[in-house]
C-alpha cells in the first residue's frame, strides 16, 4: 500500500508534541517534529491559574508545519488532557480564560452540586471518579464565581475539540473526553440534562459528541502549498489513545498509563457502576469502540516532575539514579492526598506530610525523589487489589505505558509491589493511538484489534519480573495513610 501520514497533536498537562506517524500496512513509525513545555500562567483579571491557549495554538501550528516539512499529511488530530474546557460565544470567540484543573476554585464545589444531586445518583449516571477537577465542578465553579462568563457563553468544548474548531471550524465534542466530564450519562450515552443543570448550563451550549475516529472537517496544509488535509477527532482524552495502543492480550491484563498523572485499570466491554465501584471511586471513562476504561486517576509522576524543577535537577535520568541509591522504604506519602495537587513547594509539602506522619524526614535529592517513586510503586498496589476486588478475578499482568515507562525503577517496583510480571512500553502509546485512531478514519485500519496488532508488530517491550517482596510494615504504613484520607 502506498504509505499514509499523519500528525498526532498530543497536549500533556506538561508538555506538548506533535509527532509524524507514518503507516506503510506492516509497520507504524513516528518521528517526533517538535516538542514544547504547555504554557500555563495566571490570568491577570481572575487570577486564576489558565492555559495559554494562544501560545499552545502557536506552538501547534509550529508542529504541523515541521510535520509537512517531513512529508506530506493526509489528516491531523489532537488529544489533551481530559476535564478542561473553551467557553465560545455567539460569534465564536472565547469567553474568559480556559482555567486549568489544578486552579483551586473549585474547592467546596463538589459538596453544593451534591446538594442538588445526591453523589450516589451522579454515579449511577456517569460512572465516573469522584474529583474536583471534574468538568461537572469547574462549570459549577464559573457559574458561582463567574456568571457572567456562562451568560455570554453559547457553544462549550473541550480542550481537545477547541484546538479542531481552530484548525478548521468544527464545533464538536468527542465521546471519550466527553465521558471525563462527569456530566455525560453512560445509559443514555448522552449529556445528562439534570447534571448540566447542576453545574449551570444547558444542552444547548454543549457541542455535539462525535464518535473517535470521525472526520470533523478539512484544514488547509500546514505550510502552504495548496491541498486540504482531513482533520478527525481521535481519542481526543489522552489517556484513550493511550489505552488504544496498548498491546494488551485478554482481559486479565491492567494497564498504567503512566505520566504526569498515573491511569491504572482494566478494558471492559461494561461499566462497573455498582456500589463497590462507587465506594472505591473507579472511573468507567469511555474509549474506542464504546469499550469502558475502568480506572482510577492516581497523582503518578507529577510529584517527580515538581520534585526535579525545585531541586535544579537537570534530567529525568539523574533523579532517577540519586533514587535507586537510596534507602527503599523508609519515608512514605500518600499520592492521592490533595495537599500534593498543586502546593506551592512539593519538597516541603512531601517533608511536613512525613513529619505529621511520624516517619523520617527525606533530605536530598535521592530521598525525596526515593520517597515519591516507593510511594507510586505502593498505590499501584493499592489499585491493582482494588481492580481485582471489582472485577472478582486475579489479574495476570501490568502493561506500564507513556513516558512514566521509562522509569526502570519504578517498573521494577510495580512489579515487585504487585507480585505481577510488568511489560514496560511502547512509550508513545498516547501519540500511537491517535494516529491509529485517525487510520481507522482513513480506511487503513479496520479495528481497535488491527491497531493493536500494529503497534504489537511496530515496538518491542522490555519486561520485568517481580524480585524483592515489599515488606509487610511497609505495606502496612502505606495503607494507613488512606484510610486516615477516606475518614477525613
């Protein structure tokens, strides 16, 4: 077959990249065009924490000019992470800043809308994790702080669909970022009208969800030159490309799609949305061919990545190696817990959470760095039990995914603390799903099965068996950190 080329935009809460994707029938190559950090400062009126928008169109646009230097494209399209959103009005330009999840206005939020509708109920239509970044939240935010934005406001999308409308006017929202909104009922498989009330709009505003894998329109080609070049709607929530192109081979097998956020669980053809599911706080976020991410979001490699800007650390590899030098175990903290979601120091919010704790106080580099990884290793744990409580039946293996994979030390610890063998790669699933998702667009791909077998042909994984048992105090420990998160 003649080979086809494609752009995956793929827009990270870190870091963007736009990425050259290349199909000759037998193999899936990338060649990435440009990489960028995402611009995110504060908005001078609100003060709110935002994402530049225009930068990251800047930067994009950059990208995909880079791409058709390359080669030409036959399509494009764009993922990000899930929950955030564009406010458009009447003459489709923005209404206020897109504020990013991690703002924190969204406080107390989550107990008004369960004023209006029980949390038990808002699980049982959407099936999805309870958190305040949730777009279900952040609208509710806007609309006690900010009416005046809604007012205005006449068309919502998602970041992703936001970044389509710009490159060539499309105003859609896509199923699987749709699905992380907490607003979208999974029975109905359709914006819930109640929820939307909720959080302060109506159906009217929401742009229409289209399926991933859909042609939404044309762009001109990037760079000049003439031709028009298909832009399609992928798994536009990263983490459903990402789970796309994992390799995975039958349903006893979990993933982690593992970045600034760590995705952990299961692919379902249905969703758990009893009260096991509910009392654990599992996710059942849609994915590509309406099949289920039954998950859980863990806050994954984001104290790392904080920990590494505020020491001077000059890379990845370094912080990695100060880690695997020092003493395993010895100081723990609880990912999940939301002092860690956006604090002004992690360093220090990770030593005053060790010192409440009663545990030693982690100094330097290698320690706090130690500290962070053992703790991840241990919440994978804590969710593969869960996972394993829902579905009633042991899981076989971990699929370790995303940029987190290359983290040998937290591989090698994901195993050992799960007692599971781990297969670590492809790195640039998100990026690889995408792609896949707009080859299925193109007729090149038939099914999410095809795609897989690609990727599977196309990339190598490097596997790691569990060696050293974590000891039982340390377990111990760890899992009473959340419990004493789930009383308060």
């Amino acid at each position: 077959m003649t080979a086809m080329r494609c752009a995956a935009v793929d827009l990270g809460a870190a870091s963007g990249r736009v990425v050259l994707a290349e199909c000759d029938g037998e193999r899936l190559a990338l060649r990435e065009a440009l990489r960028f950090e995402t611009p995110v400062g504060r908005d001078r009126e609100s003060g709110y924490q935002c994402w530049d928008l225009d930068a990251i169109e800047a930067r994009v646009l950059e990208g995909l000019r880079a791409a058709t230097a390359i080669s030409p494209l036959q399509s494009l399209g764009v993922d990000t992470w899930g929950v955030d959103y564009v406010l458009l009005d009447a003459e489709r330009r923005r209404v206020g800043p897109a504020v990013s999840y991690r703002d924190g206005r969204t406080r107390g939020i989550m107990e008004e809308v369960f004023g209006r509708i029980p949390a038990e109920e808002i699980y049982r239509r959407t099936g999805i994790q309870f958190m305040i970044i949730n777009t279900l939240y952040q609208l509710a935010a806007t609309a006690r702080r900010n009416p005046q934005w809604l007012e205005r406001a006449r068309h919502v999308l998602m970041v992703p669909s936001y970044f389509h409308f710009r490159l060539c006017g499309a105003l859609t929202n896509e199923y699987t970022d749709a699905t992380t909104t907490q607003m979208y009922n999974i029975e109905a498989n359709d914006w819930d009208d109640e929820l939307l009330a909720a959080a302060g709009v109506s159906r009217e505003v929401m742009a229409p969800v289209v399926e991933p894998g859909t042609i939404v329109g044309e762009a001109d080609a990037p760079g000049g030159g003439g031709g028009r070049v298909k832009v399609v709607a992928p798994g536009t929530h990263d983490t459903a490309s990402a789970v796309a192109a994992i390799p995975l081979d039958g349903p006893d097998e979990a993933f982690i799609s593992s970045g600034t956020w760590s995705l952990m669980g299961i692919e379902s053809r249905v969703p758990f949305a009893n009260a096991t599911a509910r009392r654990l706080n599992f996710s059942n976020e849609g994915g590509l061919e309406r099949r289920y991410r039954v998950l859980k979001n863990i806050m994954g490699l984001w104290l790392v990545q904080r920990i590494r800007q505020e020491s001077g650390c000059p890379d990845h590899a370094t912080l990695v190696e100060a880690a695997r030098a020092a003493e395993p175990w010895r100081s723990l903290v609880n990912p999940d817990d939301s002092r860690f979601l956006n604090p002004p120091s992690m360093t220090a919010t990770i030593r005053d959470f060790c010192a409440e704790t009663g545990q030693p106080v982690p100094e330097g580099l290698g320690g706090l760095a130690r500290c962070a990884i053992d703790s991840l290793a241990l919440s994978y744990r804590r969710v593969k039990d869960e996972v394993e409580m829902l579905r009633g039946a042991p899981l076989s293996r971990i699929h370790i995914v995303g940029g987190g994979c290359q983290n040998r030390l937290l591989d090698q610890l994901c195993a050992d603390a799960c007692r599971l063998p781990v297969s670590a790669g492809p790195v640039e699933t998100t990026a690889l799903g995408n792609a896949c998702s707009q080859l299925m667009a193109l007729g090149v791909l038939h099914s999410l099965a095809d795609a897989r077998a690609l990727v599977r042909q196309s990339y190598a994984v490097e596997e790691f068996l569990p060696r050293e048992a974590v000891p039982e105090a340390v377990w111990e420990r760890f899992q009473s950190f959340a419990k004493e998160r789930t009383r308060s």
